[in-house]
C-alpha cells in the first residue's frame, strides 16, 4: 500500500476568512476570541479536507506566516519587541509582523518581509545576534495536534528544519548565525521528545535549501544536525521542494532520517538516481502533483512511470503533492464564471488531493478499479491539447517572424535621448510619479457597480475619465513636469491586461496568499496570446487632451504579466513571455502612433523570477531582457522609453538591466538612503535613473529636507543631467490627503535643487 499525505494547504479560507478577521481584528473591530474561531473553524475544514489521505498534516496553519510561528516556537522574538516577563501574546507575534506604532512610546520597526524562495510569498525574517537563546515554546503546536481528536500516530506535524531556519534568517550584528546551530539543536531535540511524547510517530522537518547551490559550511551544517538528531524518539521525514537536488542529492540521501521527500514534480529523471542512492530503510516520498500551478495532473502519465517504482518500493512509497498548496487557491468548484472549457483543465488544492487519492487508489487496486475517471482525466487533457484557442496558428507565425534587430532601439541612448531633450523640452531633474494615484472609495464602488451591472459601459467609463480629470488637475496644481493618468480604472496591473488578452482567463476567487492578510488573484495563461484592441488607449489620449505637459502612458510589461500568473505549463516560459512581448509591443506602437511621447513599462517582477539557482540566472535574464526589448524598443528615437522596478536589490542582475536600455528607470531608494545607487555608479550604468524620494509604504509625508538631502546623495552618484525625481512606487495605497503635500514638497525640492545647480 501506498501512503498519501501533504505538505501543507492554503490557509486563508475559502472565502478569505481569515483575512477579513484578521484586519478586523487589527483594527479593534473582533476580539481575539472570534478570531480564533475564525481560525479554528478553517483548521477544521482543512482537518476535513485531508481526511482522504493516510497522514494529516498539522503545524501548517499559521495566523500570519509560518517562519514567524518558527520563532516563537523557539522563543526567538526580536530584543526590541520582548516583554519583562517574558510572557508572548497574540499582540507580540502581530506586532513582529506589523511593527507596533501607539501613541505614547515612538514606533518600533516590524521586522523585515522577504520571499520565500522563488514564490510570491513572503515570510517574516528571523533576526539572530550572538547573544540570541532559544527557548521552547511548543504548546500551540501541541493544542493543534490534541484539537484534531485523531490517533497522534496518523498526525504528522510540520516544522521547518534548523539549517533552513537559521538560512533564512538575517545576522543583525554581523556574527556568523551557523554559530547559533549548536544553542538551536537542543531546543530541537526536546521538541522531537515532546511530540513523541504526544503519541507522534513522523514528525516533517523542511530542508528546502537542499534544492539551492549550498557552500560546504551549509552542507556540513546540515549533516551535523541530522547527525545529533539521529536518536530522537520520532522518524523524520526530511522534506525538500521547489527543485531539484543536484549535487545535493547524496548528502540529501544519506543524512540519517527515515524518509526523504522531493519535489518530483520537477524532477523525475532525478528520481531513480536517487532510489538507488536512498537506504534499503528509508521511506521516499514523491511530490507527483505539481503545487505551483493550477493544472490538472496528467494522470495516466504519473501512473505509467510510478507503477514500476511503486513494484520496487512498495510500503516505503509515499505520494505527496511536490509542496505545500499554499502556492495555489483552495477549490476550483468556487469559479462558477470561469469558461467551462477552461475550467476542465484546471486543479486547485481541493481537486489536487483528489488527484493524489486517486493516484494511491490506482497503484493499491489497479487502474481498473478508476479507470472511469481516469478516462475523463486523459480526455480534459486531449481537449486542452487540441484546442483552438490554446495554439493559435498567427501566434506562432510572428513568433517565428522575431528578428533581433526588434529588440533593439535604431539609436544609442546619448543620440536618442538628445532627440527627446527637444521634443520634450523639460527642466533638469524632471519630476514625476510611478503611474498611479488614489484608488478611493469611490473608485472601487463603481468598477464594483459596473461588474455587478448596475452601471452600464458609458457611465462607467464617465466616472472614469472623471477621475482621471482630477487626476491630471491635482498634478498641474502641484507643478510635476510629466503627468500620467492615474491608473483608477485598473483593479490590478495584470489583471487589467489579463481581462483584455487572448488566451488568459480570469478567475473571481482564486485568491493566493502573499503575506499576512495580503492575498493576489493571478489570472490564468492557458493559450496563445493575442492582443485585438488598444488597451490603454482611450484613457491615455483623453488624460493627453486635457493637458500640455507630456502624459506618461503606462503598462505591465511581458516579464512582470509572467512572472504574477498562473502560465501554462506546456510550453517553456519564454515562450509565453515573448507571446506577451508581442502583444504589448503592439500597444507601445499605438500610444506613440497616438502622440504619446513617454511610455513607461512596469517590471516590478523582473527580479523576483530569478531561478533558486545562480548557475540558471544567465538563461533566464537573457530571455527576460529580450522581451522586455522586443516590447518596447520598436518606437521612434523621440519616444522615451521608462521602465519601474520596485524592490533595491540590484548587485547582480545590473547589467541585464542595463541590456533593456529603458531611456529612464525608476527604482525603490528612498528606504537605502541612495546607497544602492552605488552598484549604479560603479557599474557606469549609462541612462536615466530616477531614485524614489518618497517611500509610499507608510502614510508619513517625507519633508521638503529629506527629499533634498536624498537627491543631493543621489546627485554624487549620478551625473544630475541624468537623474529624474519621483516617489519609490505608485500610490494606490495611500490617500489624497498624504500624496498632495508629499508631492508638493517634492516639487519644491526639484525647484531649490534647480537653482542652486544653475
Ligand atoms: N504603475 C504601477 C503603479 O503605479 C506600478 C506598480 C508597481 O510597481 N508595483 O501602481
Ligand atoms: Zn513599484
């Protein structure tokens, strides 16, 4: 018999519940009570929903995020944030996550948020000191256990593993925090105990840095711990996933665990390697279900080469999906709108555990006993495989027509930007914002009264050009020198284009946690893309009619579309991603046709692509970089070209960034104090930067001295003939009342800075 389990499942609800309780009760409106029951009844229903399988996975709930559940598990709460009497509450853990502001004391910082692996999730970073002590604090995860009222040998509970904990984490005093592997391990050991204690028998301990390019002080780090864990009165099944194992692959066989899982939904030519590298008495758990994607499983396929696996394995084959389904949305029967079609091909986690029993029922009975739905699993994949409106034959024709020479601008930055220094005639040190404006109240009721067809088409789109009006009124009052149109007609920057393209179908509860309460919504890339109207259109032009200053028209570029979908999985990523560089490409092409003289396109998410693996970053910067040029480099010299990328990390993608030759590049600084324009400088990085002034993530109001003394730092890195001044990101999020005065001031700033280098 095989042994199904998981690794992990969404956690927000079906309905976002959790969510909605946990902003209410932050904003004083639930008691903690309620939001425990908000909680408690989602474990409930996870409880239900994994009953289907032999082991039930619990430790994978989390009210915020499961490293910062780690670190109260371990007592490791920030010196800043720790009480006298040592006591933490559900207010602490929130505040860790959140920052506490109250107004009495001053502000103390959140600790900081950061990716988890290549996904778009994101964790709360463990801070260490060489002074940091664990502590255990393990009756959270006990409770989970007891309150499932199920035989403790069928729980498995889920921790993250000490090596990949302290990996995560962030060194605030510059000491080496492998040094705090020996004070962390015995805290391991007592919690092993103590589940063991529980009646616990398989206890699942992630290691997912065993798919990363790890140094051998990490790889010896992570065969001490196991070696020093080795008699712990539990079997560890030491989990892996996002990858694969490579030159990992014999330490991950051999430290001294009792089963080892992987992610074998991107690795089945690993697999064999590795069961002839695994112990005769090692359980191997394979990850068969893709949990990154939306895809149904091709069932017939997993089948055909696990059964030769499963004769030589037998009981010591587990099946899993390959990661925790935190990475997808909970129940694909919610979209009663997605196309019928569509919606045939698609698995979310609820559908994604009835795949795996299904796997389980055929290996343990034969295929016969489901031959009925593995039959309507192989036909959803025939119809997808043969649909129309997956491959669409023109796609492929002006893919195949792609010449290099699209991707590259007809002249040299320092020719071109003199061609636009006179069509634009702007003052040194331009300014302007990242696109968008306010989305208030108001906005969000009407896109809301016009889905729910109490607004028709005209007077939606008249409520629209209303605020784009003030839009553009509020930015000439404050005296900005290049306008844009204030994005209120898009809910979201993919999702607007995802609504208008061929070959994306967009969901309505398909929602994705991203951190915390935050969740996204990423539409699904099932086909060829392409592009029938101008979508930006109508709105550019109109903000264009109503002033004489230049209006900046705005899009999402192909990389960013990519990188926050769901995209098919039947063709490489590239692929998909010069499919959108066409496409937008064509509306680059109309705006200029329409006398749009700047267009910024948007990458917030180019860097968030890179693969886990450095040896892997080339391949993908290269492709990535060249749609970005074939999307926007088919214009006229007089065109400028922006691109905004929101995160400061630049060190070692500079120079791809520097291959896209965007004329003007608007970055996250005002956080870094401009220092991370020093990898700019260094690098002789020779077009226009624009270096955020005005961090938009907190609702204060940079003063006019702040934004000087930031511009002045900026102005000894970069020539100021190349430097524009706008805030770090577009401003959605934050009210009218904090962006007018903000703005204000950063106008003046770009006055007295003007004159004083006249
Ligand atoms: N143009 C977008 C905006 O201003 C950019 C958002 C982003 O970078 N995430 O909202
Ligand atoms: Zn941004």
């Amino acid at each position: 018999m095989v042994t199904t389990h998981h690794l992990g499942l969404p956690r927000i609800g079906t309905k976002r519940e959790l969510k909605f309780a946990l902003e209410a009760y932050w904003r004083g409106e639930l008691d903690q009570r309620e939001l425990e029951q908000t909680a408690f009844k989602i474990r409930r229903d996870n409880l239900l929903l994994q009953s289907r399988l032999d082991m039930l996975t619990v430790g994978d709930f989390s009210l915020y995020d499961q490293v910062l559940d780690s670190s109260f598990l371990f007592g490791n709460i920030p010196p800043r944030f720790r009480q006298e009497a040592g006591i933490t509450t559900l207010d602490d853990y929130f505040q860790v996550a959140r920052g506490a502001s109250n107004q009495d004391t001053p502000p103390v910082a959140a600790a900081e948020m950061t990716k988890w692996f290549d996904t778009n999730y994101h964790y709360i970073v463990p801070e260490f000191q060489h002074t940091t002590e664990f502590r255990l604090a393990i009756d959270t995860l006990l409770t989970r256990i007891t309150e499932t009222g199920t035989d403790p040998r069928r729980i498995k509970p889920v921790i993250i593993g000490p090596v990949t904990y302290l990996w995560l984490g962030k060194s605030k005093d510059g000491s080496d925090k492998l040094d705090l592997l020996q004070r962390l391990l015995p805290i391991y050991a007592d919690l092993l105990t103590q589940l063991a204690a529980a009646g616990v028998e398989w206890v699942q301990i992630d290691e997912p840095i065993l798919v990363t390019e790890l140094s051998a002080t990490w790889q010896h780090a992570l065969r001490n711990s196991y070696y020093q864990l080795q008699n712990s009165p539990v079997k560890l099944l030491l989990t892996t996933y996002f990858g694969q194992l490579r030159e990992n692959l014999q330490l991950a066989c051999e430290l001294p665990v009792a089963g080892l899982h992987i992610d074998a939904s991107r690795q089945q030519e690993e697999v064999s390697r590795i069961i002839d590298w695994l112990p005769m008495h090692k359980i191997l758990s394979l990850g068969i279900i893709d949990g990154r994607n939306i895809w149904k499983s091709d069932l017939n396929a997993i089948l055909a080469w696990l059964e030769p696996i499963h004769s030589r394995l037998r009981q010591r084959l587990w099946i899993a999906p390959s990661c925790s389904l935190l990475h997808v949305p909970l129940d694909l029967e919610r979209e009663q709108k997605l196309d019928p079609e569509i919606k045939s091909w698609c698995s979310f986690g609820k559908q994604k555990l009835i795949e795996l029993e299904l796997i389980a029922t055929a290996l343990n009975r034969g295929r016969d006993s489901v031959s009925a739905e593995l039959e309507n699993n192989a036909n959803a994949l025939l119809t997808r495989k043969r649909s129309q409106r997956v491959i669409v034959p023109s796609v492929h024709q002006r893919m195949a027509e792609i010449t290099p020479s699209m991707a590259q601008r007809r002249s040299p930055y320092e020719v071109r930007s003199q061609v636009q220094a006179q069509r634009l005639n702007l003052p040194p040190l331009p300014t302007t914002t990242i696109g968008s404006f306010p989305q208030t109240g108001s906005i969000r009721q009407c896109r809301r009264d016009y889905r729910n067809g109490k607004l028709t088409w005209n007077s939606y789109k008249k409520a629209m050009k209303q605020e784009i009006a003030y839009c553009i009124r509020q930015q000439e009052e404050i005296g900005l020198d290049v306008l844009v149109h204030g994005e209120a007609e898009r809910n979201d920057m993919v999702e607007y284009f995802g609504e208008q393209l061929d070959g994306f179908a967009i969901t309505e509860h398909a929602w994705v946690q991203s951190y915390g309460s935050r969740c996204v919504k990423p539409p699904i890339i099932y086909g060829d893309i392409e592009r029938h109207h101008c979508m930006t259109g109508e709105w550019t032009d109109y903000a264009q009619s109503l002033t004489t200053k230049p209006l900046k028209g705005m899009l999402t570029g192909p990389v960013t579309m990519l990188n926050w979908s769901f995209v098919r999985d039947d063709q490489p990523r590239a692929t998909t991603c010069l499919q959108l560089a066409l496409a937008l490409r064509d509306e680059v092409l109309d705006l200029e046709q329409a006398g749009i003289a700047i267009i910024q396109i948007d990458e917030a998410a180019l860097r968030e692509g890179l693969p886990l693996r450095r040896s892997e970053w080339q391949g993908y910067l290269k492709w990535a970089t060249h749609a970005f040029g074939v999307c926007a480099n088919g214009v006229q010299d007089s065109t400028q070209i922006h691109t905004h990328m929101c995160y400061s990390e630049f060190n070692d993608i500079i120079g791809a960034i520097a291959a896209m030759d965007a004329d003007v590049i608007t970055i996250e600084t005002s956080r870094s104090d401009m220092e991370l324009l020093e990898v700019f400088e260094a690098f002789d990085y020779p077009n226009a930067i624009g270096p955020g002034v005005y961090d938009i993530h907190t609702p204060n109001i940079p003063s006019l001295d702040e934004m000087m003394t930031l511009m002045r730092q900026a102005m000894q890195r970069i020539p100021a003939d190349r430097l524009w001044i706008n805030p770090d990101c577009g401003l959605k999020t934050r009210r009218w009342q904090e962006v007018v005065p903000a703005l204000e001031a950063m106008q003046r700033a770009a006055g007295l800075l003007r004159e004083s280098s006249a």
